[in-house]
C-alpha cells in the first residue's frame, strides 16, 4: 500500500458532486477503409476480455482514522463496471451531439468503492468515425501521465491490430520500481536520520520564504511579473464564481505549422503563441459579455514538477498564477507583454525547490477550496480568471486496432471559483484546445470560435499576407 501524496490527498477531500475531480480526453477515430459499421462494438466488446488489470487501474483508495489514506490494490475487477458503450442516433451524431453527450459523462463522480477510471466507446459518429473517451481521478493521474497512459495503448501504425488497454498494461517501468522500493526498504529505514528529515524540511521551508519573499515584492510593486498574486483577479466576469453542476464542452484547433512559423519568426515558444491567442480570445468573448476589463487577465497555470524520468502516477504539479497582456488591441504587443511574464515566471521557479511550489499550491488550493465549500466563491475574488494547461502530445499519427486517430481533446477539471477551465494538446501536427465549462457559462462555443479568430489576427500581425496553405 503506498500512501496518497498531499495533493493527491487535496483532490480526493476536495471532490464534490458539483465539482468532480478527474481528467478526462476524448479520441475521435475513423473506421478503418475495409472495416464493417459494426467496427465500434467489435471493439468494445473486444475491451470486456481484457480482465487483467494493472498498477495504477487496479487500485482504490483505503481511509484510515489513524494517517493519510493509501492505494490499496483489489484483487478482481469487474471490467463492464468501467468499460461502457453508446451508440449516437442517425440524424443527431454529429460533434455537437458528440460533445453534448461527452459533457454529460464527464460531470459524474467516479465510484470510490471500485479503482477510479472509465472508458466509454461511442458509436455512431458522422462520416465513419467512433469516439473512445476516458477519464480518470485527479489523485490517480494528472494530465500528463492519463495522456502517456493513453500513447502506451496506442499503435505507431495502422498494421498493427494488437489491442492494448490502457489499464490491461504496464506503464512507466511499474514493477522495476516496485522491486527497486522492496530492496531499499530495509536501508531507507535504517538510513533515515533525524538529521535527513530535518534537511528535507529545511530545503522546503527555505524554498517556501524565498517564495513568500518574492510574492511580498510584488504585492509592493518592487517587481513586475515575478508571479501574479493569488485572489487578486477581478470576479466580475462570467469565468469565475462558485461551481455547480452541469458541465458543457468545446473546442478549437490549430495547424502546428502556423503555430511554428509564427514562433520561428517571433523567437517565441508554443506557450506563448497558445497564451496570446487565448487572451485575445478571452477578451473578445468578455467584451461580447459587457465587461471592458482594465487590467491584465490572471491565469492559473500548472507547472510539471516531475524530475527527468520520473513516470510515476499520481500528480507532480504545482500550479502558479500568471498575469497576461495588459489590454491592447496589437496581438503582437500582446504576444511580447505574455513572452515577458512567461519568462520571469520561469526564472522564478527554477529559483526555488518543487516542494516550495508544491506547498504553496496546496496552500492557495485549501483557501479556494473552503471559499467554495462555503459557498462564497461569487462574493470572493478568485484564484485567477481562469485555470489552463499544457499537455504535450505525440507528433506522429497514432492508431487505435487499425482506425487512425484523428483528433485527441484533452477535458480537465475545474478548480474552486473558477468556471472555466482550457487544456491544450498537440498531436500529429494540430494543437488543440479542450474547453470545459458549467452548463451555465454563455456561449462557449463562441469562446472556442474567438480562438481559431485570435490567431488568424497574431498571424497576420506577425506574418502580414506570408501564411501558409494549411
């Protein structure tokens, strides 16, 4: 049994029917040429014999009065308990049925009496396609491991017909690190001082004043853009506010070789063009909303804390608060003002330990989270206008048993106060944006709309007439 991290630990006591806490992709796949309509329940039923279920899909979460919870693993799983199918009505099986129908599944809480994932394979979509949507709990993986769990199952080309379930699979070097903990157990407990506890404590303490130093210079006006302050956001904008129940999803994409010929030309990162593009975005929509806001947008933004080679589950993020452009109607001043917080954000962090940023977001997470449990999250200034992440992809075309996979949106959680949350994700030369909101959010397809507009306006800024085809 392996004890849950603090901020595993924070997603599990933070869940709520209103705000469930996992993360979530949709695949939408097109049927192989030769292959017969029924293609979609071959394979779901072909996903029922996969019984034999791997580290981390095998486990659930055992309380205790006396410490933290741990994983424990089960010994059966009942596999049609977590492997679902749906079939999409000829008529109403385009993407905007295909969405609404994914938005509904990604609002319910996973069982916490079984191991925390689902798989849903969805039949019937327009033009030959089938989606395939997963999602699993917060504290089983983040973003980025439940996206690396995905590639592992997936096939380099379209001859290989080897089905291989995300959870039918080891993943990350499982039982080399299992049989690596077991040998050092013994020595890890002998060698554990006094003197080596109190050094760990000691190097996050430091790291959590040179933060709280850095933050204290900001709040001063001593720095510019070192990180954005936490609750200082405006709330008076549709973004943010006390969550509810309800989810709808949209999203948007992006040709990565307009995104590359704009960062070639800028000396700017994915980042940065992805971060311009949704602050225009944003804008836009809000301005359409009423709101004219005067100072620049705050965003949350998680950061990887993982150390090189470190495919571990759970979560080893940290999430900072980042101050975007200042309004403007120049996408390329704005694309400079965000290079600009970007890059002191980065200094910053590289400048204190992971378990400072770790803390400090556990910290920022527990004031949020007893806002909302309080049910003052439409009174109280918020985190940050919006929570948005960065999941990188594969670059090539994957294939799921012979059906190529077209399209991958990433679907994440929300965090208290905030109504809205934006991941992107990059696979096989499009970027794309995941944007799951409230059902009560207005007009989120808009938003997604005013995504694909913002870049055409940064690459014209950038580039005038010189843009490719594509």
């Amino acid at each position: 049994m392996n004890k849950l991290s603090l901020l595993d630990f924070g997603f599990v006591i933070a869940e709520s029917e209103a705000s469930p806490k996992h993360v979530a992709g949709l695949m939408i796949c097109k049927r192989p040429a030769a292959a017969k309509p029924r293609f979609a329940a071959d394979l779901y039923r072909e996903f029922l014999t996969f019984t034999h279920v791997e580290s981390p899909f095998n486990r659930i979460i055992n309380f205790s009065l006396t410490g933290m919870p741990t994983w424990q693993e089960v010994e059966s799983i009942d596999i049609e308990q977590h492997v679902f199918y749906h079939k999409l009505p000829r008529g109403r099986n385009g993407r905007e049925e295909l969405y609404r129908l994914v938005a509904e599944l990604h609002q319910p809480m996973l069982d916490r009496s079984r191991p925390l994932w689902q798989l849903h394979v969805i039949d019937g979509v327009s033009e030959a396609r089938f989606g395939v949507y997963l999602k699993s709990h917060h504290a089983n993986a983040d973003g980025v491991t439940l996206m690396r769990y995905t590639v592992d199952s997936l096939s380099a080309t379209a001859d290989d017909l080897e089905l291989k379930p995300f959870w039918a699979i080891p993943h990350g070097g499982a039982a080399q690190r299992q049989k690596r903990l077991k040998e050092k157990r013994l020595q890890d407990n002998m060698l554990k001082s006094l003197l080596g506890d109190l050094g760990g404590v000691g190097m996050r303490v430091l790291g959590i004043a040179r933060l709280t130093a850095m933050l204290l210079l900001e709040s001063v006006k001593l720095t510019k853009n070192a990180i954005s302050l936490p609750f200082v956001a405006d709330g008076h904008t549709p973004l943010t506010g006390q969550v509810t129940a309800g989810r709808q999803f949209s999203s948007a994409s992006v040709s990565m070789e307009r995104v590359n010929l704009i960062r070639s030309r800028t000396r700017s990162t994915l980042n940065h063009v992805a971060l311009t593009c949704l602050d225009g975005a944003l804008r836009s929509y809000l301005a359409d909303e009423g709101i004219d806001l005067k100072k620049p947008l705050t965003i949350q933004m998680p950061v990887n804390l993982r150390r090189e080679g470190d495919h571990s589950s759970g979560n080893k993020i940290g999430i900072i608060q980042v101050e975007l452009s200042r309004p403007t109607d120049d996408p390329y001043v704005r694309l400079r003002n965000i290079g600009f917080s970007l890059r002191n954000v980065r200094t910053m962090i590289d400048g204190v330990v992971p378990e400072a940023i770790e803390s400090y977001t556990v910290i920022t997470a527990l004031i949020g989270q007893l806002a909302e449990t309080l049910s003052l999250s439409n009174s109280l200034p918020p985190t940050g206008n919006v929570l948005v992440s960065n999941v990188p992809g594969p670059p090539q075309v994957m294939y799921l048993k012979g059906a190529q996979l077209e399209e991958l949106h990433p679907i994440s959680t929300l965090p208290p106060g905030n109504l809205l949350n934006i991941t992107l994700f990059s696979y096989a030369g499009q970027l794309y944006f995941g944007l799951i909101a409230v059902d009560q959010l207005p007009h989120l397809d808009r938003l997604s709309r005013y995504v694909g507009e913002a870049f055409s306006e940064l690459e014209q800024a950038v580039l005038g007439g010189a843009k490719p085809a594509s």
